[in-house]
C-alpha cells in the first residue's frame, strides 16, 4: 500500500492539461469488442482502472498495441471466449466495476456473455438492475449462480424492442445501446444519460457503422445492423479532473490554467464553482483561475443558503461533490451538499472535521459546509482515502493545510487520476509517494 506524504501551504503556477477521460475511456475500451477491425483510440489515461481493463481484454485475445503515449490500437479478430470461464476471468472481473460493460459487446457479437459481481468504489450500493433489465427487454436469458456469485447470459437470439429505463444510468445506457447496436431491429431506449460520454460513445459507434439517432437526448432510436466496422477514436478531457483543478486551485490561493479543458462539454461545471464565488476565465478552450485570497459563496435569490446537488446530465455531475465540499471549507457562507445518489461518498468528512473543519454531517446524503474565509488554516494529519473522489479531496485538503499530512491508500487515487503527485509537484506542490 502506497501513501503521499504532503507539505501543505504551498502557491501553486503553472499550466496543466487534464488526461483523457477515465469514464468515456472504460465504455470506448469495451466497445472494441463490436467489431473484427481495428480501432484507435488516442488520450487513453494511464491510470489503475483502465489499465487494468486493457489488460483484461488482452486476456480476452484482442491483440492490444500501444502505438504512442496515450494511444493504442485494438484488435478483436480473435476473441477467445472459452476465458470467460476460468476463474482468471472471473477474478479479475469482480475487481474493476467498468467490467460490467463487456457484456453488451459480448452478448452483440457473440450472443453470450459471464461475469461475477464487479467491484470499484465503496460508496454505497450501484445496482446493476438497470443493464441487467435492459439486456432482458432485448430478449437475453440470465442464469444467477448464487454460490459462486456469476452471472451467465444467453444472448443469441437479441431483438430490437421500446425500453423506459428505472434511472438514467450512464453505465447502463452505455451497455445497453451496444448490445442494440447489433440486435435484430429497431430499439427505442428513453429516459437514456446523455452525458457527454455517452454522446462519445454514440457517435464513435454510429462511425463503425451503427445506426443511432437522437444523440445527446435522453430518448434513442437505434436500428441494429449485422456489423460494425474499425475506427478512430479521440477521449474528451476529464471533465472530473477539470473540476479538481480548479478546487485545488481555490483552496491554495493559486494561478493555474486548465489546458485543452473542451469546455463546451463541461455543462455546469464552471458554472457551480463560480457560485462558490471561484473566479475563473475562460481563454478560447482554457480555464485560467487566478490566485484569489478570499472567494465568497452565492446565496439564493431569496437569501437561503444555496444548495449543490448532484443530478443526471446535463445536471452536476456526482463525481465533483466530494470537491465542492472540500473547495467550499475555505470560502466565506454557507452551503448545503446534497448527494443523492451514493449514501456513504461522504462518509470521508470526518477527516476534513479533524483537520479543523466545519461541517455538519446531516445524514449519509447532506453535509452542511460553514466556510472559514481562512481565518483558520486547516492542519495537517494522518488519514486514508476511501474512494477515487474523496482521495483527491482530502489531497486538496492536505495541500491547503499548514503542516505535513500522509494520506494512506493512495491506490484509490491512483485509479482514477494519472501521475498526479508528479503533475502536481511541476506546478509547485511538494508530494512524496511512500511504498
């Protein structure tokens, strides 16, 4: 187990480019399952998840090339599926949670697929109701092992059909529309996530071939075809990092411009951080955030104490509340975080309570956050990173703080945001990673 120890107070300057997205780039990796041809994809993130992904479908027999620093080329000419079975398979399929995305592929293209529980964050429960109901409406028969936990999944005879999805799961619509992609007739999906990733993932499809209309809605019309072809494929900027960047910037009084951020695909992310009284310009497609002592949160029109709360797209995006949060402990007023879809993400506030400071944990869903306009710095401690998102809010935290902090179980940082004590460490921040 790998931890940082930081050195906290210190301004950061500098420029720096997010990595490619790590939530459209577990979808893109499944997808080339769909076709014998090759397909490209460039701005892939080296980080634990996706890696682990790739090494996973080069398991699987597709012939994996890494063709440039973030670029690989994948093959699927020759997938050998009698790998679903070992419990290689199985084993490490329960261990990275965007394996559950192999199954529409798999079912699409070769009518069957297996898997065991996929594992991720702990942040309370992620049901798997939504793709598995989906896959059901297109006619698939699923078979629950309950000793062994292992999902068999008959899908030959897949039929195009109308589908009113629970929730607007972005994982679940993804796989649901790549096993319709290749499903006998016309699909209907409404009450589909139209995330920015899932738009991606539509229009990379529709290039192989695939026949998808209504991207960017959350009602798609899909018409199966027998085949889909190769193709190139480039990842948007992570808009969670892009929201990261610019708390860390807010809390350590620093000048930094967001490179290459697409910022037309971004939604409200600027939006909300500019209602935490963060100043921020947009600079053609950089975010450049100047040093700001003091930042001040709006209220409501009527006075109340504004609320952020986490909503489907084109809403705020649950991944940037842990930020928020964290962001909001230095500003002047008041805010209520509301998340609404996770019952233990914020769990991790006890950390930032004993390094001084003031939030009211309502319930497993609410935290009211009582800013310190810096009056009192935070104070350094000891502390471990529950999941991707509170780990980097808690780095945040410790960068900001006077004093040294070691965060422990650095992993889950890992798994979602690439180098990042090195390219934090370039714009001026002093993290050392302990093994």
């Amino acid at each position: 187990m790998s931890s940082f120890r930081v050195t906290g107070g210190l301004k950061l300057k500098g420029e720096i480019t997010p990595q490619g997205a790590k939530n459209e780039a577990l979808q893109i990796l499944c997808a080339v399952l769909l076709t014998s041809e090759t397909v490209t994809i460039h701005k892939i993130p080296n980080i634990r998840d996706v890696n682990k992904l790739i090494e996973l479908l080069a398991d699987m027999g597709v012939q994996t090339d890494k063709i440039g620093p973030e670029s690989f080329s994948f093959n699927a000419s020759k997938v050998d599926l009698s790998y679903l079975d070992s419990e290689k398979f199985l084993k490490k399929a329960s261990t990275l949670r965007g394996s559950v995305m192999l199954l529409g592929p798999l079912l699409a293209r070769f009518g069957q697929g297996k898997i065991s529980k996929p594992g991720g964050d702990k942040i309370g429960r992620r049901r798997l109701d939504t793709h598995f109901v989906g896959f059901q409406k297109l006619g698939a028969k699923f078979h629950y092992d309950h000793q062994q936990e292992i999902y068999n999944i008959d899908g030959h005879q897949l039929k195009g059909t109308y589908m009113l999805l629970e929730e607007a799961s972005v994982t679940g619509t993804a796989n649901i529309i790549m096993a319709a992609s290749m499903a006998q007739g016309k699909t209907t999906i409404y009450n589909a996530a139209c995330e920015p990733y899932i738009q991606q993932l539509c229009e990379m499809l529709n290039r192989m071939g695939a026949k998808i209309n209504g991207v960017g809605s959350n009602l798609l019309h899909i018409e199966g075809v027998k085949e889909l072809k190769g193709t190139e494929h480039t990842l948007l900027p992570d808009m969670i990092e892009i929201g990261s960047f610019i708390g860390l910037a807010a809390m350590t009084q620093s000048e930094i411009t967001i490179k290459n951020a697409k910022v037309d695909r971004l939604g409200l992310i600027p939006e909300t951080f500019k209602r935490l009284g963060i100043k921020l310009e947009i600079r053609g497609d950089d975010i450049f955030i100047p040093s700001q002592k003091h930042y001040e949160i709006e209220t409501f029109i009527d006075g109340s104490i504004l609320t952020v709360a986490d909503a489907i797209w084109p809403g705020f995006t649950p991944d940037l509340l842990s930020i928020v949060l964290v962001t909001a402990i230095q500003a002047k007023g008041t805010v209520l975080v509301h998340q609404k879809m996770f019952e233990s993400r914020l769990f991790f506030v006890d950390k930032l309570i004993d390094m001084g400071a003031q939030i009211i944990l309502c319930d497993p869903h609410r935290a009211t956050v009582i800013g310190l306009d810096r009056k009192y710095p935070l104070k350094g401690i000891r502390m471990t990173s529950p999941d991707i998102r509170a780990g980097v809010s808690l780095l945040i935290a410790a960068l900001s703080a006077k004093g040294s902090s070691i965060i422990d179980n650095v992993e889950q940082i890992d798994r979602g945001y690439q180098y990042i004590d090195q390219r934090l460490n370039a714009l001026g921040a002093d993290i050392v990673r302990l093994d």
